[in-house]
C-alpha cells in the first residue's frame, strides 16, 4: 500500500470502531485492522492519541485521525471514489451531523445509564430514551434511511441503537425498541443491519452479548478493597437464602449468568467507569 | 434580504452565539440578530430548536441550523466569499474539528466546576483544567492562530477560553491563564480578542463580569424552599461575626459585590444547572 497505507486502531466490540470499518468499506478502502488492549493500551494508540488515549484512531500514510465522527468525515473528504458519506448541499449536511451528534450526546448516555439503575430512577431513565428513540422515529418518517435511500453518517452514528442498545438493555431484562412502539425505527434497525457492507462488519449479536455480559460481572473485581469486603460479608448472610434458590441450577437464572447474577454489583460501579468499548 | 434572509437567534453573553456572530461577520453576511429570553423561551427559538430549545440557532431562507460547531461549518460551506473558517485540506480540516470538540468537550466542563467547588475538590479541577490549556498552549507553538496565520474554527470555538474562563474565575478569585504559565495562549488571548471583527463582536469584559456576577447570585434564589430556610438558620447564628466583618463596608469585598458575597450559595447548584448561557 506504500504511502496509501490506512491502518485503523481498534477493538471489535466498539461501536466507534465500526463507525469507521463501515465507511472505509463503502469507499472501498483496504485497511489493516489493529486491535487493541483496552486494559494495557500500546504505544502506538498512546502515541497517536496522547489526548484522549481512545480507539478509533485513523491512521492515513501515518497521520493520525482521532474521534469517530470526526473520522467519518475525513473519510468522505479524503476518498471520493465510493458513495458519499456526507450530501453535497451544505444544509443538508449539517442536519446529518446534528443528528449524529444527538445520538452521541442524548441517546447513548441514556441508554447506557439505563443499565445501571433501578426503580423509580429507572422508569424515568426509560422515558429519557423513549423521548430520544420517539424523535428518531420522526426523523426516519418518508425515508428508508437517516441518509435517505442510501445508508449515510447518521445511520453509520446510529450503529448504537441498531445493535448495541438491544443488547445491553436485553442484560438488563428490558425491551425498548420494539416494532410496536417504533415502527420505522424497527424498520430502519433491520435494514441497517441487513445491508450487505454493515452486516459483514458489525460483530453477531451473540457474541456482543457475551461479551458485555462478561463486562458487567468484571466491573466488579475494579470496585474497591473496602466495598469488596463489605458486600462480601452481606452477602455471607444471605447465602442460606440464595442456597434453596439454587437447587437444581448452576446460575439464577438457569444454566446461564443472568440478570440476577449481575445485577447487585454493577449499579455502584455505572457513575464511575466510561461507556465500555464504545470509546471514540 | 428577500430569499438570502439570514437571522441569527441568539443572546449577548452567549459564548455560542458569539461563534456564529463572528463567522457570519468574517464572511460578511448581513443578519438580524434576534434577541432570546432564555427564562421565557419564544416560539421562534422553540419551533426551530425543537429537540435542544437553545441558542444559537440560524435561520438562512427560513430553514433552521442549530449547534454552534455545526452553524460555523455551515456558514463556511455556504458562502465562499469571505476567508475560509475551515482549512482547505482533509487532514487539516480533521485536527480542526478535533480541537473544536476537544475546547467543548474538555475546557468548557472543567472551568465551570471549578466556579462551583471548594478546598480540595477545587484543587484538582484546577489541575485539569490546567493540564487542558497545557494541551492548548503546546497546540499553539509556532503559530500566531489555531487555524495558523488567520483566524479559524478552533480559534472562533476559543471565545470561551479568550473571554469568558477568565471572568468566571475572576469571579470566584481565581488566575489561572496567565502570562507566566501560558505564554503562547495568552499571547493568543490578547491577538484573538484584537483582531477587529472579533473586538466589535465580544462583549466588553466588564459587562460579562457584571452579567455572570449576577448570575451567579440570582442561581441562588433557584434554590429548594427547605434548602433556603436551613441556610437562613444557619446564616442568622452567623450574623454577629458578620456583623463585625462588614463595619466600615458595604460589601465583603468593598464596594463591590465580590467572591465572599456569593461564594455561600453556589455550590449547592453547580451540579444542577447548564452552563449558563453558554448553551450551544
């Protein structure tokens, strides 16, 4: 590739990440995909992202392009070959980016808040998002995609509510997006994530499932010493309860970690730790 | 204007409004700028800015562009008369983008806790905010302007680190960008802040002390009722020490309202409130 070379530094589970595996394959673009430790992060993401230490970073004949969306416009402006990213006509173009700039801002900090609380602060925690999904239901009315006929930056922002929202709401035994409460967004999910270039990158629900479902039990060994030995001593007293509860299976919610498993020690831990691997 | 209408709403104080101000008047663009009560929210801004309901918002032919960062990039694609706000290059265009987001993203939160911290608290919000314009005076070396020789988009997205940081840690007697620590960046402050179409466009320092001093008392009337009655308990038992204090003053700090006469009451709400009238 000599001096064409793309590199792209990132983690496979990020929604960021694929923001930008996605429009350098609609443009065509041969790339080297460079995974991360997010846990013990190289030289090279440190290098060529000394402010915010985060993946994605672009790399083009060695520079770096860092923060997802920023890099979805580099893309476009870079490689004119493959269809656009952004339209020509600069309004509509700045629509595009006010909405994929409230996805960022409004609907993943909802979303993902949502996951770490419960009761009352959960039923409104919902009625955030559901105002959130409700507004790009009306975005999406008359029009296959965000971008119109053609997948563009705001479907490729939205990789979140296609794939990853439903999965980290279904750990939590919470349904939102559904078909009878958003219709076109439902529609939209499905279309997105059919369509050929997004479903050979995005990773399989399963295996985002698992992997998030990972993710919250380890976010409980970083909970400090101290609150470790306190919730280890409550728990000490409630093992006889639990202990009837689970005769007969090997986790609370069968065969599998489920809800219950989780539950009680990630909602401490929520406030304290960024968007897991959805870093941009 | 017929068909090239182009109204700016917007408030004076506002860092966001400024943004645009200046760019419309580097591309020398004739606008109206439509004065918004931010406490009793017209139809206008509220049918243009539905989702957001803040300023600025511009209206070019009746349609609505809202987000500061979005207006500037907008009104650089839209009239190509003037000097580009935008550099011409996609790499370059990137890292612009990029230090855009990094002063909202980064400066803006950082500076305005501090306004509302105490002790220790404050001393490490001061250290981040201090390590954010270390990253800022290092981005500055060897060029006169963010955007190089001429003023550009980070440099317009500067406002808040040029004008208004130092009002608002004036405010609760504190220095932090000065000549000593930041030399580039003060030396920026000083060419930004004098470049004509910017002086005839910011608002006079005095002003925005006068404006965020008020501001900052009137936040707390916003108080809960239970609230105000404790802190009028507490204050009573206080008042013969204060009483000592204030012979010979008008104020605390003299003549003027000043750090200790507002200090009290701000905390509690930081948390609570945007920024105030920096809403973008």
């Amino acid at each position: 590739m000599g001096d064409q070379e793309v590199k792209l530094l990132g983690v496979w589970a990020s929604v960021f990440s694929k923001r930008a595996e996605i429009a350098l394959k609609m443009k065509g673009i041969n790339y080297e995909f460079v995974v991360q430790d997010l846990s013990n992060k190289s030289p090279e993401l440190l290098q060529h992202n000394p402010i915010h230490k985060k993946v994605p970073v672009l790399l083009h004949k060695g520079k770096p392009i860092c923060e997802s969306l920023i890099i979805l416009e580099y893309i476009d402006e870079t490689w004119k070959s493959g269809p656009s990213i952004l339209p020509e006509d600069p309004y509509a173009r700045s629509t595009a980016r006010f909405w994929a700039k409230f996805i960022d801002d409004k609907c993943h900090p909802a979303i993902w808040k949502i996951t770490g609380s419960q009761g009352e602060e959960r039923e409104k925690l919902i009625e955030e998002a559901t105002g959130h999904l409700t507004t790009l239901e009306n975005e999406l009315k008359g029009k296959r995609f965000f971008g119109g006929d053609e997948i563009g930056l705001v479907d490729i922002a939205g990789n979140f509510v296609a794939l990853w929202l439903g999965v980290l709401l279904e750990l939590v035994g919470i349904q939102l997006l559904t078909k009878e409460k958003f219709p076109k967004l439902s529609e939209w999910v499905d279309d997105y994530l059919n369509s050929s270039i997004v479903k050979e990158t995005l990773p399989a629900r399963e295996e985002l499932l698992a992997f998030f479902r990972s993710w919250f039990q380890q976010s409980k060994g970083s909970q400090g010493e101290e609150e470790c030995e306190k919730a280890i001593e409550e728990a000490a007293e409630q093992l006889i309860i639990l202990e009837n509860e689970l005769k007969g299976k090997k986790f609370f919610s069968g065969d599998e970690i489920g809800l219950v498993d989780i539950a009680a020690n990630w909602k401490p831990h929520i406030d304290k730790v960024p968007y897991p691997f959805i870093y941009q």
